[in-house]
C-alpha cells in the first residue's frame, strides 16, 4: 500500500495483524499500560490487543493515559517505533474510536 503524504491510517492491532499497512507510518490511539524504563512501551490498542512501541529513552510514562501514536510500522510481528505521542485526555472512548476506525471507507 502507498501512502499519501501528509495522511496516516488510524488502526488497531487486528489491522496492524493484516500486513496491510507494514511498512507505513500509522496512528495508534490507544492507553498506556507498562514501560520498562529501557525503551519498550506496552499499550492496550483501540480493540483490546496488546502492543509494544519502542520509545526514546527517558520517554515520561504516565500509566493508564488515552494517546496517539504516530510511529513507523515496520511489520505487525515488531513493535511499533514511536516518533510523536498526543495525550487525548481521560474522557475519550477506545471502543467507540475502534468503531469508528473499522467503518467501511475509513482509514485515513
């Protein structure tokens, strides 16, 4: 798949497990579960799967926070690499975002 410039697809771990968008960079809205300090950020994605991201070291983890993570997606068997996070505040809603994202025609 290409990918327009300036345009990142919203996904979740089911499509991350396509093989769809390896290769790309992607938005993963998701929330914050563990970070060992060395580099590995785990998350719960938008629909429930888990998923690791490799961070800078030094990365501020706040456990349990809603973010965006706009980050390269080499394959869906490697962690995601982390180039910019977005806290999206306590109030938003993962199953409904994972709604939203697995709608017919969204993506990007």
């Amino acid at each position: 798949m290409s990918q327009p410039d300036g345009a990142f697809p919203r996904v979740n771990l089911a499509m991350i497990k396509s093989g769809n968008y390896d290769n790309l960079i992607i938005s993963l809205v998701c929330r914050t579960v563990e970070y060992n300090g060395e580099g590995i950020l785990q998350v719960e994605c938008a629909d429930g799967g888990p998923m690791s991201v490799t961070v800078d070291e030094g990365y501020q983890f706040v456990p349990n926070k809603i973010v965006e993570i706009m980050g390269h997606l080499a394959d869906g068997e490697q962690p995601l690499q982390h180039f910019v996070t977005r806290d999206l505040g306590d109030g938003m809603a993962l199953d409904t975002y994972n709604d939203m994202i697995t709608q017919e025609g969204c993506g990007y």
